[in-house]
C-alpha cells in the first residue's frame, strides 16, 4: 500500500521529537504542541530541603530520618509535586518505595494533572512504575489537561514496555480522553508506524482494545492506519477482524 503524506509534516516532525524526549504526554496534531510534564528545574531543586530535597537525591538515610520525625509525606512544591513526584522525576526507585511504604499518597496528581504512575510511564522508567505498582498505585487514574491515562501517554510515546506493565496492571484499555482518542488510536495518530508503536499496537490489540472505537471525525484504528499507510498495523488490525 502506498503511503500517504502526511498534510502537516513540520507539525509531526516536531511532534514526535518532543514525544521522543518525554516532554509531552498527548497532543493534538491540529494546533501547536502544548507541554505536558513538568519535572522540577535546577532553581527549584536548589530550594529543596526536608523530603523533597533527599527524594531527588535518593538519599534513603535522610528519607527514613526526615519519615521518622513525622515529616509530610505530601507536602507540595511549588509546582504541586509531592516528595513521591519528585522520587519518580528523579528516577529513584528504591526511594519510591520508601515513601509509598511510609504512607505517601500515590494518587497524588501535581498542578498539571500528573500522577507519579504516569511521570514514569512517559520517562519510559519501567524500574520505577514497577516499584510504584507494587506499593499499590493505581494504574486506572484520570490524568492530564487531556484527561487521559498512563496507558495512553505510553501509548502515544511508542513504550511498548510500559505499555506491557500497565496492562498487566489493569490499566482500562479503551479509555477517550478530551481529544477522543483511546491509547489504540493514539499508537497510530500520534505515532511514525515504527517498530516500537508496532509493538505497541500488538500489545494492546492482543489484549482486547477495541478495534471498533472511533475518533471524533468517526475514523475507526483501521481507517487511520490505512490513511498513514502503516502496513504492519495494518496487517495486525484485519487479523485481529478490525474493519
């Protein structure tokens, strides 16, 4: 099948390179990509003390210290991050365990609506979203300005991985968020028909993600896929009886 062009090539080109450093979680092709996640910055983590600061740094004897002497485990930044964001952002899985055993809320969501589970899920750190879902944090949340899900940023961002895990999890799998869009429809539209999105898309076929569920304009995953010329999405939605 003969690939179509796509009618904003700058716009995806631009898209997909955000994508591919972390810094969106969903975006719309038609207008500018908006920024997502926001970790803390160099002048915020100079002004950390308490948890927060021995939470980007991992540092455990100052965590079951801080812990000890009934420091908040929820106490918010500037940005609404919890010590818990901050862990996660950091990449710090064992300090994440620390404060989820400690009592830290795992549901948390900071002023842009992310919860640590779907931080992780768009760092592609599967270490960390493993340490968050042992300790009992949901993968179901209502997350992001789009009102989306981890599963569909890891979706959109081709983590085929944490794709995997968030399943395995009980993530819902046809979710539609504020652009009406499920993670199945977003491995395709938001995706460049690779490798990693391919697998992501087998992912979430095989594990029963509607083929049926359309996007606003009515357009059904076979119909997107076909529009973009993605033969081997393609191949696995019609064996998977997607029409």
């Amino acid at each position: 099948m003969k690939r179509l062009a796509d009618p904003r090539p700058a716009a995806r080109l631009a898209l997909l390179a955000l994508a591919a450093c972390g810094t969106l979680a969903v975006a719309a092709l038609a207008g500018p990509p908006a920024r997502a996640q926001t970790g803390p910055g160099a002048d915020e983590i100079a002004r950390y003390s308490g948890l927060h600061a021995a939470a980007h740094r991992g540092d455990l004897p100052a965590l079951g210290k801080l812990i000890a002497a009934g420091a908040n485990l929820n106490g918010r930044d500037g940005h609404g991050r919890t010590p818990l964001h901050v862990a996660t952002f950091a990449r710090h899985p064992a300090a994440i365990r620390a404060l989820a055993r400690a009592g830290a809320n795992p549901s948390a969501l900071d002023n842009d609506r992310y919860d640590a589970v779907t931080i992780a899920a768009v760092a592609d750190d599967g270490e960390s979203l493993r340490a968050l879902l042992a300790e009992g944090a949901s993968a179901r949340l209502i997350t992001s300005r789009y009102d989306g899900t981890a599963l569909i940023a890891a979706a959109h961002l081709g983590h085929a991985g944490i794709v995997g895990q968030l399943i395995a999890a009980g993530a819902p799998l046809d979710h539609v968020n504020n652009l009406h869009w499920t993670a199945l429809i977003e491995s395709i539209v938001l995706g460049d028909g690779g490798p990693r999105h391919v697998a992501t898309l087998r992912a979430l076929v095989d594990a029963g993600a509607s083929l049926s569920l359309a996007d606003r304009e009515g357009r059904t995953p076979l119909a997107l896929a076909r529009a973009r010329g993605y033969a081997e999405m393609i191949r696995i939605l019609q064996g998977a009886g997607a029409r």
